[in-house]
C-alpha cells in the first residue's frame, strides 16, 4: 500500500519515539521504533480520510504492514492512537498561528496589531499547511470528521486546540476594531474562519466547472498560497471593518460558561 504524502519518508523518525500517556511501548529497537512510525503515518493518513469510526484497527494494521495486536501493544488502544494522530495533524496549525501572533508587529501606543496582520496570522498557517496525495489538506479534513462524529475524547481534544487560539483571536480583533461589540467581532471572526475552510475544501476549478458555474469563463486555480490570501483579504478585511450591524439592545446574555 501506498505511504501517505504528507508525511515525508525522512521525518519518520520524528513521529517514532512515544509521545502520549496511553503508550504501552517505549524501546531503542530500531525495528519498534519503525513499526510505530508506520502506524502513525497511517493514521494520520486514516482519520483525515475516513474519521475516527470509520477506521478499524484491522486497517490501521494493514496500512501500517503490521498485525492486528501492534496497535495495542504500541499505543495502548486504537482511540490513543487515533488522538495522538489528530494532535499532530492539527496543532501545528495553532501553534504556528500563536506564533506569528507574538512576532507581529504592533501600535506603540495601543499594544494593538492591524486587522490585516490579524487575518494574516488566521489564514496563512491554514494554507501552509501540509497537503495529501489527494491534494486536499488533511487539518481540513479532520474538522469535517470532528463535526460530523460524536466522538467525545478526539472532539474534546479538537475543542482544547481551538478554544485557546479562539481566544486570542478574539481579543486582539476586539481591541482593533473598538467599534464592534464583542458579539459582532466573534461571529465576523467564525465568518472568517468558516470561510477559509469552506474555499479550500472546494477550491477548484473542477469543481465550479462540475457545478456550472463558471459560465464558460477563465477561472483562477487556487493552487498557491498568495492568490488565495489575495482573495481573503479582498473579501474578509472589508468586512471585518465594516460598520456595527448590530445594536446594542439585540444582544442577549449568554450567561455563565459551563
């Protein structure tokens, strides 16, 4: 079977050695640490494909070129071996974010960044990030699973990787934009983010093709990242700034969080 893409043979040896607390197998046998790295890659290449339910153990062993029982004995059980899988697909993305958070540059005055260096930070780790053999980014992938299962262990470690970035996300749009109320910056800010996810799951000329949308005329081909950060700032940063849609007497309390 065929190695997944995104997971370049050379790193192997980077996602070999054990990195969580459900682990039954830590060893300096070159032969261990190499079948561990195969089940990894396999499913980081499974979850993003099919989901946490839709993976067996018997296809992470097959895909993996090992048996059945090298799911356990490496990784305790098939549900700490998929988390572990979703981790490393997804907080990379995050952690690149929070990082160019910190480097930006910001007002002297306010501590503030500009709104287009915000959306830069909210988009760019997106489309930086690694893509599949079948030329669709596996993060994404794994946010349409993470919606559509009601796995609560891989949906309440999606939510941990999210909420924090969420967060300061929403803090910094909020002091740039001190003329929107908090509600308004938040659902701007899932606009955003839902926007973004939404064109690169689709973002083809194929697929418009399919639909008919095009109506015969030239299309650009999303296939690089600055034409489509062109598009996002062209669409999303109008919107960001835009004037308050909302007054303050229709919002409503949301009361404490649970």
């Amino acid at each position: 079977m065929r190695r997944p893409q995104f997971v370049p043979e050379d790193d192997l040896t980077l996602i070999a050695r054990p990195a969580t607390a459900g682990a039954r197998v830590e060893s300096d046998d070159p032969a261990n640490e190499q079948t561990r790295a195969r089940l990894m890659v396999a499913a980081m290449d499974l979850v993003a494909r099919h989901g946490i339910r839709g993976t067996t153990v018997r296809d992470l062993a097959q895909a993996a070129g090992t048996n059945l029982a090298a799911v356990n004995y490496h990784y305790g059980s098939k549900q700490e071996l998929m988390s572990e899988a979703i981790t490393r697909i997804m907080l990379p993305v995050n952690r690149r974010r929070m990082e160019m958070l910190a480097a930006a540059p910001r007002d002297p005055q306010t501590g503030g960044m500009a709104v287009r260096d915000i959306l830069a930070c909210l988009f760019r780790p997106v489309l930086e990030s690694p893509v599949g053999p079948d030329g669709v980014r596996p993060y994404l992938r794994v946010l349409y699973h993470y919606r559509a299962e009601a796995n609560a262990q891989a949906n309440a470690l999606i939510r941990e990787t999210f909420e924090e970035a969420g967060r300061h996300f929403v803090d910094e749009l909020v002091r740039a934009l001190p003329h929107l109320s908090r509600a308004e910056v938040i659902w701007r800010y899932e606009l955003a983010r839902g926007g973004i996810l939404h064109i690169l799951s689709i973002g083809s000329p194929g697929y418009l093709r399919r639909r008919k949308l095009d109506g015969g005329a030239p299309l650009m081909a999303l296939d690089s990242v600055e034409p489509i950060m062109d598009l996002f700032m062209g669409c999303y940063l109008p919107m960001m700034q835009g004037a308050p849609i909302w007054s303050k007497d229709q919002l409503v309390p949301t009361g404490p969080h649970p």
